[in-house]
C-alpha cells in the first residue's frame, strides 16, 4: 500500500494528526540555516525546573493538611505538565513504515529531512503527508546505519547524543523497524520505553521512599529529584535485565535483594515542546528493601545522593514543589494510588487515574 493512500486511510483515525493547514516555510540558501539552527536549538533545551534547592528545603517543606481540597488538583497539574501543547498535535505528521504509523514529524523539522532524499521522502495527496523511509532501505539494518548518518549531520539540532539505540516500534513488543539514537527519538515522535523503579522501606508503621538527586553536571535536570532507579529502555535489552543494569548501576542494589522488584504496571504521556514530541511509556516497579543495613551507592556518577524521605512528605513535595524531574511525578503519584495514599473519597480520583495514561499506553 502506498504512502499516500495510507495517509488517507487512517485521516478518520488520527485527524488531528493529519488534516491540517501547512505554513509558509522561507527557502533555504542551505539545508539548515544559521537562523534555524538557533531557532530549533532553543526549541531543544527544555526547562529543568528547580534544582536550586537542598534536602533540608525537601525535608523541612510544611506539610498539607490531609483534608486539602487542592491535593488532588496539584496532582493533576503535574500530570499536565508531562503532557503539554496537545492542542499542537496538528502540526506534525505521521512517520510511516510499511503501513505503520511508528511515529510523528513536525512539519518544520521535516524541512531539514527533505535534503536527504535518499533517506527520507514526505508523500503528499490533496489533504495530507505523511513522513517515509525511501524504499531501498530495506533492512533495520540498513535503515539505523542511513537515519543515524542523518542524524549526525544535523549535529547541534539535536544536542545531547548519546550513542544509545532506542528501537523503533509500532507498539511494545512488535517487530523492530529500526533502531534510532535516543536524543533523536522525540524529534520522530517515535514511542520510547523506560523503566523507573520505587524503593520502598516500612519502619514504624510508616512507609519511606529512596529518592536520588540528580548530579549537578547531568546534561538533563541536573540536580533534581529522581526515582531510586530510572533508565531508558535500550534496544535488544528486557525490562527486567534493565531493572537488574540499572539497579547495579545507579544505586549499587546487589542481586540478593534486586530480584525481589516487582513489576506494577505502567504509566504514559505526550509531551509537545517546539519540534519534538516525546511519546514515553514507563513501567513501574516496586522493591521492598530492608529497613536497617542498606543504603543506595551510586557507581555511574549520575546521582549526586541519596535520602531515605516519608512518603507522605514526597506526596508533599510533588504537590507544592517542582524539585522532581517531571515524569518522576507520574510514577509516583501511582505508586500513591497503588499504596493507599490517595482514595476513592477524593474527589477526582477515576479522573487523576486516568490521565496517568494520558499518552498511548501501547
């Protein structure tokens, strides 16, 4: 089936994505302008929030009163956070590949692809276009070998490579189209996986999380808070052996204790700045560890320290704060639901369920 039919066919399904009025986009004199170079890099440095704060600021935040009507709404404001700009969902285009929408492209970004026409072609019919791989490019192989080459020569339009693959699929689990350097996937609104991690302690009839600040030189919210353990999910790799690389890594969890994590679900989001769309599925996991004789290490260089924080005081922090990275927010508030911390009284509560899973959760 051909690209442009293909557009057509799924214009009833996706509207938004699809049917929509192009803007002008000046000729360039080069495939990337030094006025859109700037311009698509600004749109690439996102806000890291607040991380010029200490633990005693976490610590000695004054709690909410229990029966705030507010609490479930600032939840629900962090949740949008994660999930911005949905009303420009217009503005890209569907990356196709053999029939499988595995993606979306702005349509001003699609204009630093269209040089690369070996690569990329952009199929277009009277109501829509649609973002595509040139047909001799095969194999997975031969399609991650000729994106990443593009993907290097736009060089500072995407900052922050780290020359880790994320694979490219129409849904979890599916066959793998190709694989994509994981600073670029939200540039081709491809869906990107991670896992993130809660440890837990109970002490005292009182239940403790771990959570981990960010080191200051991390290239992405330095300095932040973070979960006990978090990664991205690489291509080629499970969820639970990256649980298992991730907890050695970032917090020195050894084997004997590890295997103990459980998996509880996932949660999902669509987050729209600039150019990119970063469509994440995280699935969580819980682990139960010892209320004496263990303490996180982290062996990566990635986390500044660790504190032992009630989880009433974290519910506390997300509500009043933005010290957490953003999609740390999502996890935990699940883990709130899932613990007993928020309940069916609440006013919102189905609702704030919900939108845990605001993105596409497949």
């Amino acid at each position: 089936m051909g690209c442009n039919y293909y557009c057509h066919s799924i214009s009833q399904r996706l509207p938004r994505f699809i049917s929509y009025t192009p803007i002008s986009i000046p000729t360039l004199k080069s495939p990337i302008s030094s006025f859109r170079r700037r311009q698509l890099r600004s749109f690439a440095i996102s806000a890291a929030g607040d991380s010029s704060f200490t633990w005693d600021d976490v610590f000695q935040l004054p709690e909410s009163p229990q029966n705030d009507s507010s609490t479930l709404s600032a939840f629900f404001d962090k949740i949008k956070l994660c999930n911005r700009n949905s009303e420009k969902q217009s503005e890209f285009m569907p990356f196709v590949i053999e029939d499988q929408i595995i993606g979306y492209v702005h349509h001003v970004f699609a204009d630093y692809l269209k040089p690369f026409q070996n690569v990329f072609i952009f199929p277009q019919n009277n109501s829509s276009q649609c973002c595509t791989l040139h047909p001799n490019l095969r194999t997975p192989e031969d399609r991650t070998k000729a994106v990443a080459n593009v993907v290097k020569s736009l060089g500072e339009l995407i900052p922050g490579i780290r020359n880790e693959l994320y694979p490219v699929v129409s849904s979890f689990g599916e066959p793998v189209f190709f694989s994509l350097e994981r600073a670029a996937a939200p540039y081709f609104g491809i869906k990107a996986y991670g896992i993130h991690m809660s440890g837990y302690v109970e002490k005292n009839d009182q239940k403790f999380l771990w959570l981990a600040k960010r080191s200051p030189t991390k290239s992405t919210y330095p300095g932040m808070l973070d979960h006990l353990v978090a990664g991205g999910l690489p291509h080629g790799i499970s969820c639970g052996e990256n649980v298992v690389k991730e907890c050695k890594e970032e917090a020195g969890i050894p084997r004997s204790i590890l295997h103990q994590a459980v998996p509880v679900g996932a949660v999902s989001y669509v987050d729209i700045e600039g150019y990119r769309m970063k469509r994440d599925v995280l699935f969580c996991y819980d682990l139960k560890l010892p209320a004496e004789g263990f303490v996180p290490r982290n062996e990566d260089g990635e986390v500044e320290s660790f504190r032992l924080v009630p989880v009433t005081q974290v519910a506390n922090v997300i509500r009043s704060t933005s010290f957490f990275k953003a999609n740390c927010n999502l996890v935990i508030i699940h883990f709130l639901f899932r613990h007993g911390y928020i309940r069916p009284e609440e006013f919102g509560y189905l609702r704030l369920l919900q939108s845990l899973r605001s993105g596409c959760c497949s």
